[in-house]
C-alpha cells in the first residue's frame, strides 16, 4: 500500500500536513522545490520505513493509525 494511501485511509493526512508545515516553519527562505527537497521527501520517506519496520503484514486499520498518529505526534513535540 502506497503512503498515500496509509495517510488517506487512516485519516492521519490532515496531521502529517500539520506536522509538514511545523517543519516547514524555519525554512520560509526556500522555494517549493528545496522546501520539498529538504522537509517534505525526507520526512515522508522516513515515516515509510518506519511503518515498513513496524508493521510486517497487511495491519488492523486501528493499530495502523495509531502507528502513524504517534509516529507524527513525536515529531511534533520534538
């Protein structure tokens, strides 16, 4: 399953999108594509390998937004 699709279906999009502009605060210098390249890609990809390190088969749907949700959530305190 596509990030995309973990986001959509475990209604943690708004949130990762919360916790993309927290990050994307500081770097109000940069245009899209360095904005994209620097904060966007990299937190993304690491969201995926910590969902592929987490979760080895297809998950319940609540155990996956409760991955994803603390997954963000400890980014957004940090």
């Amino acid at each position: 399953m596509a990030l995309e699709d973990v986001l959509l279906r475990t209604g943690e999009m708004e949130h990762m999108e919360k916790l993309l502009r927290h990050c994307a605060r500081d770097k109000q210098g940069l245009g899209p594509k360095e904005v994209l390249e620097t904060v966007v890609h990299p937190l993304l990809d690491e969201l995926e390998r910590y969902i592929v390190c987490e979760v080895s088969v297809v998950e319940d749907p609540v155990h996956l937004k409760a991955l994803v949700h603390d997954w963000i959530a400890s980014r957004l305190d940090g």
